[in-house]
C-alpha cells in the first residue's frame, strides 16, 4: 500500500456512524480507515477536528442567463470557488434549455463554460423550458441515457413555464427512462393576477414580492404537482420549500405512499419576510422565489428536516449582484419588484448555517447534518456511493470542521462573484477549515487553491431510498 496522504487523528461523520479513525488516501480514493496510519509523504493533522464527507449541494444556478441585460453574480470559476470555501466537493448546477433551443445544444454550450474551470466536481440537471415532440422523444431519453438523469420544470415565469399536459409529458418521459423530475411549484396565474393588482395599488417596492406570491400560491401548485406525478405514477422532487402548507402537502403524500421528496434551502430557516421590508432598494437582496415567509414557516421547515419529509437541504445559490444594474438594482427593478431577479447567494453559507442553526443547537444529529448536506444528494441524484459517503474506495472528498469556531459571515469571507450576502453579520458556530477533493486539498483556512480540477460527473438512474 503506497498511501499519497494521511488525514490524521479526526473524528470520522457519515449519514450512519461516528468513529475515531485516520483516513488514507491513494490516488484520490479511500483506500484505508484505521487508526496509527503513518506512511505517506503528505500528513494531514485533523486532530480537534471532525471529518466529514465534502458537501454535495445539488441545487445551485452558474452563469445562468436571465432576462435581457440581467446577469447571474458567479460563473463556474467564481462559484465553485465559493463552493470549496464553504466545505462542498460537488455541485449540481442547472442547464436551461431556452425556448427554441434544443436541449443538446443547451448542454454543449454548459460544458463548454464550465470546462477547466470548475474548483469542485460538478453535474448538471436539465431545465426543460420546450417540450418539443423532438425534445421528449429523442432528446430527453438520449441524454438521461448518457447520464443527465434529472430534469428541472417550472410552474411560472414567462419563458419557463410549462402547462399541466406539457408537465405530464416530461413525466412520462421521465417515468419511462428512470429520471427524477424537480419541481418548482408556484403558480403561473395566480401570481401574475397578484402582481397585477399589486402594482396597480402603486405596491411596487422589494416587500412585495413576497405578497405576490404568497404561501397559498405554492400549496396550490404543490398540490398539483404531486397530482400530477401520482397520476403518472412517477417520482417527483419538489424543490426550494418555504413553509408549513407545502410541507404538509409533501407530507401527506408520503403518508399515502407516493415517491414524492422535498428539498428546503437556508434563506426558508434563517430568513423571513421583513427582510424585504426595507429601505429604499434593501429589500431586493433577499428576493428569492419562493420567498421566505415567517416564523411559523421557519418552525414548519425544521420539521420537515428533523422528520424526513424533506431529505435534502440546498443552497438554491442564484446570484445576482446589488450595486449593478445588470442586477438587483436594474433600472426596471427600480419601477417594481416584478423585474427584480429571483435568487440569493448561499453556496458557501449553506453548511455553516445548518451546522450552526441545527446541530450546534441541538435541532438535528451530526449524523442527520451529513445526510441533509451531503449523502442523500448523492443518493437521490445518482452518485452515490462515489459520492457522499467515507468508505474505502470512493472518492476521497471530504470535509474537515471545527465545531467550536465562531464566525461571523461577512461578504469577504465567501469569495464569490456576489457583492453581499443576505447573511452579512450572522454569526456561525462550526466552519469548514479544509475542504480535500479526490484527495487534493482545494481549500485550506480560506484559502483556495489555485488548479481547477473539477471534472464533469455523469450519473446513474436515481432510484435509491435515502429512508
Ligand atoms: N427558482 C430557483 O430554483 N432558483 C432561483 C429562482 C427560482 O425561481
Ligand atoms: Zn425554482
Ligand atoms: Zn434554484
């Protein structure tokens, strides 16, 4: 056995257990968990420390285009850089096919952008904005086959919506071919008819927004999604939970013993909606889509992390800058929260705040904290056990965390292409002081370093209980 590197006196952490134990790494592999190893050129002193899994945080936006003249704050480079910072090894960002384009093409023009510039290993989902014959015939079912076996929907915006019949298209599809369908529930028309009104009341700043799209907005449209996948009997993802209706919706539809699974994000945890409720334009910096909501909403998300309704916690990391005007400030932004971009920073603040809010206070398990951040997206999204796990012979990514660091989150610290973080002066208990991927150190004490060596990951059919 020729080890590369030791990781030295830490506590191992899965999903499952809890172990004194060194790690040894052999190009870029587990290769041995035993306690003494000592023979290798690069020892790595984890004592004090606990070691974990890197974090897989499969719900992330990068150099996404937007509306006209709007521009996502991260590229590849910038936000998986961020990543690494906050202690992640892979990211599952999301390829959008645009009206009219096709969905190979989409996915050339993705690889092409993040090729050579990615610091943790990254796999796409796709957005399926047209659902052409092509599309759903041809398409879809090569590119699932080829290892793109997610597929993101929308049930507003004007150039993503899909209707009920275009839905079950997809989820048939998606049904036949063993993919796993994301579901963003919220409600075309319904919002478009509060919009209205609310802008016609002269209600036009940030704060708004949220009463655009209130919590009934998306039970509805939770509701329906689940309807429409039992009615195909297909699996669903209903993505970005923000409250205690749409959780008890996915809840529900558990209990009657549909594969129905729900993903909650930090900003549903530790935000609510009197973060838009302030001066000038502030308030754009907290406008995400669903938006945060209140204190009940926050409890009803806890619940759903500590009981399982929700077996993935996601950064949704959707950049958009606030001094810019090809950003939360845009010139029509000013005019009315309808133009402001939907999407808050977070890839790099996803585990401290879980860490801190959840472990730390005694709201979740060590154990649970790995499988919300790390195991069960490698196991919903068809990388596991290559990812998302410590076990002789996958990938040695990993993630080495001071439980008892005390941090206050200031911008600076994220290294991301954003100029804020809606978390600005929050402090943290626990943070990632080394993050390893395929055994290389890609980050140590915040600093980054310099190789990009993330590579493009294809994955397996996504079948596999997490419960
Ligand atoms: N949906 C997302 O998943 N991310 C940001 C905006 C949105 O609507
Ligand atoms: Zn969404
Ligand atoms: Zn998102």
């Amino acid at each position: 056995m020729a080890l590369d590197t030791i990781i030295k006196g830490g506590m191992v952490v899965t999903a499952t257990d809890r172990f004194q134990s060194d790690i040894g790494i052999e190009d870029g592999l587990i290769s041995v968990l035993a306690r003494n190893l000592d023979d290798a050129p690069e020892i790595i002193d984890a004592s004090g420390l606990l070691v974990m899994p890197g974090g897989i945080d499969s719900h992330v936006h990068l150099d996404q285009p937007g509306s006209p003249g709007i521009v996502m704050a991260d590229n590849f480079e910038t936000g998986t850089r961020s990543a690494a910072v906050g202690g992640n090894t892979t990211v599952l960002p999301f390829c959008l096919q645009a009206k009219g384009q096709s969905l190979r093409q989409a996915i050339t023009e993705y690889e092409r952008k993040a090729e050579g510039n990615c610091h943790v290993d990254v796999a796409f989902h796709l957005i399926v904005s047209d659902p052409t014959p092509h599309v759903l015939g041809q398409e879809l079912p090569a590119l699932i086959e080829e290892g793109y076996t997610s597929i993101k929907i929308f049930m507003t915006y004007d150039d993503l919506v899909l209707r009920d019949r275009d839905i079950l298209e997809v989820l048939a599809v998606a049904r036949r071919h063993g993919a796993l369908v994301m579901v963003h529930a919220e409600g075309y028309d319904t919002i478009r008819f509060l919009t209205d009104q609310l802008e016609q009341q002269g209600n036009t700043a940030p704060f708004f927004h949220g009463p655009s799209r209130p919590v009934v907005v998306e039970r509805e449209a939770t509701h329906r999604a689940i309807s429409l996948a039992e009615l195909v009997d297909t699996d669903i993802m209903i993505v970005h939970v923000s409250n205690r209706q749409a959780m008890e919706e996915i809840r529900r539809a558990q209990q009657r013993g549909l594969a129905i699974y729900g993903e909650t994000c930090p900003q549903y945890l530790v935000l609510t909606e009197n973060d838009m409720d302030r001066a000038g334009m502030e308030g754009a910096k907290y406008v995400c889509s669903p938006p945060p909501r209140d204190h009940d909403s926050q409890l009803a998300c806890w619940e759903g992390l500590q009981q399982g309704v929700f077996e993935v916690f996601s950064s949704d990391h959707c950049p958009y800058r606030y001094e810019d005007e090809a950003g939360k400030t845009n010139v029509k932004g000013k005019t009315s929260f309808r133009y402001v971009p939907n999407g808050i920073p977070g890839i790099a603040t996803r585990m401290p705040i879980l860490f801190s809010e959840g472990v730390d206070k005694g709201r979740i398990s060590l154990n649970r904290f790995v499988a919300l951040t790390s195991t069960n997206h490698a196991k919903r999204y068809g990388l596991y056990p290559r990812k998302g796990t410590i076990a002789v012979g996958n990938d040695a990514d990993l993630v080495l965390w001071d439980d008892k660091r005390k941090v206050t989150i200031t911008q600076d610290l994220l290294q991301d292409g954003c100029d804020y973080t809606p978390y600005e002066g929050m402090e943290v208990t626990g943070w990632p002081i080394r993050t390893i991927m395929k055994g290389r150190t890609i980050m140590a004490h915040g600093v980054v370093s310099k190789p990009k060596n993330g590579t493009q990951l294809k994955r397996t059919l996504p079948r596999v209980k997490t419960y």
